[in-house]
C-alpha cells in the first residue's frame, strides 16, 4: 500500500525567510502525481504545487517550489520569503490509482 | 480554478438525528466526487468515492448503512449521516475530481468542508 510520510509534525520560520517541508512516499507504481496542500485556519484546502513523477524538472510556482527525488522516493517543499499567510497546515499528497494524503505539517510564521 | 461547494458549513443536530451535507462542483462537471473525514489537527481520512450514476465505492471500515453517499447529477453528491451520534462529530471535507483535458495531472479541488457537532 501507499504511504505518505511527513516527519516533520510542527515547524516555524521567520517572516521573509525560506523553510522546507519534508515528504517521502513509498510506491510501486510508475506513474503517479504528487501535490502540496495548504490548509489555514479556515480549513480550506488549497492547492499549492504539483508535480507529475515522469518530469524530472521541479515544478515551482512563485515562492514555492519543490525539490522532487523520484529515486529516492522525497517530495519537499521550498517556501520562499515566507509570509504571515503561510501559517497553515501542510499536506503532501499522492495520486496513483488513489489519493493519499500524508499527516501534515504545521508551518506558523513568525513576525 | 475549480470552484466546490459545500452545505452547510456548520450543523448541529440531536444524537439519533440524520443530517444530509451537499458537495457541488460549481463550475464544471464532475464524474467523481470524494467524502473525507478529518479529525482535529490529524489528515484527511478518505471515507468513500462517489461515482455519478452508480453506488460510492466505501473504504474499509467505513459503515455504508451509516454514511449514505448519493451522487445523482454530475455537479452533486450528498453525505447522509444517519442516526448520529457524538462520535459522529467531526469536519466532513468533499472534494471533485477535475477533468484535465489540457493535459494537467487531475487535480482535486475541494469544499470548504462541513463541521458537524453531534449533542
């Protein structure tokens, strides 16, 4: 069965500096997608990142990017100039023939 | 991007009471729809997948006769929470699947969620 890991319960960083969130993953299958979700206070979930396992360039969207190792079964990722918003819990997530969700990450930024 | 709504955003209901969530994808069709559960400051536990047109498909260890799931249209799914109970109170969370015909892995996008609080 799939597995997501999050070994990082809690974490904090200072307002305008850069933090990474560690994920790995355990699979057999070839093909696949991984994703960071963001979940606030207002418990939405919010999509954040994706990546697509076949593409070996890291996807980035603006202050995030990630840092994915297929060989090694790692998806982290990389929040840039973190900001006050950023507070929230973060979920990495696999998508193979189901969707599993690792047990997240609670990132505060601090002022 | 996809926009899922959820209804209501809040219930409170009497232990033995049913209550009934609605999950909408507001601006796309959505064949699959998904019910998660999430207790607090834990993940989100997959409770079932709801196809259009045909029976959710339960995970294990989820009680069907308890969680009713109805997908009849393709921009709604309903979770029916029958006979409540206070162990049933929790955060429900809906998500859709969103067709990807340009090429982007699926993505899930998901409601607001609903909190449930069971007396």
């Amino acid at each position: 069965a799939q597995t997501v890991t999050q070994s990082q319960p809690e974490m904090s960083v200072q307002e305008a500096e850069t933090v990474t969130l560690s994920c790995t993953y355990d699979t057999s299958e070839n093909n696949y997608y991984l994703f960071w979700y963001k979940q606030p206070p207002s418990r939405q979930m919010i999509l954040v990142i994706r990546q697509e396992a076949y593409k070996q360039q890291n996807a980035t969207e603006n202050r995030f990017s990630v840092n994915f190792q297929k060989a090694a079964k790692s998806f982290s990722l990389k929040i840039s100039d973190s900001q006050l918003g950023d507070t929230a819990m973060y979920f990495c997530a696999f998508l193979g023939r189901q969707f599993y969700f690792g047990t997240g990450t609670s990132l505060t930024v601090i002022p | 991007g996809a926009v899922v709504s959820q209804h209501p955003s809040r219930v409170i209901c009497k232990s033995g009471t049913s209550v009934k969530i609605e999950c909408r994808s507001l601006d796309f069709q959505a064949t699959t729809m998904f019910w998660y559960r999430q207790f607090p400051k834990k993940s989100l536990m997959l409770m079932a997948t709801s196809n259009e047109g045909s029976k959710a498909t339960y995970e294990q260890g989820v009680e069907k006769d308890k969680f009713l799931i109805n997908h009849a249209s393709l921009t709604l799914s309903t979770l029916t929470v029958t006979s409540a109970h206070p162990e049933d109170s929790s955060f429900y969370i809906c998500s859709a699947r969103f067709p990807t015909p340009g090429g982007d892995p699926e993505t899930q996008y998901f409601g607001p969620g609903t909190r449930l609080l069971v007396l």
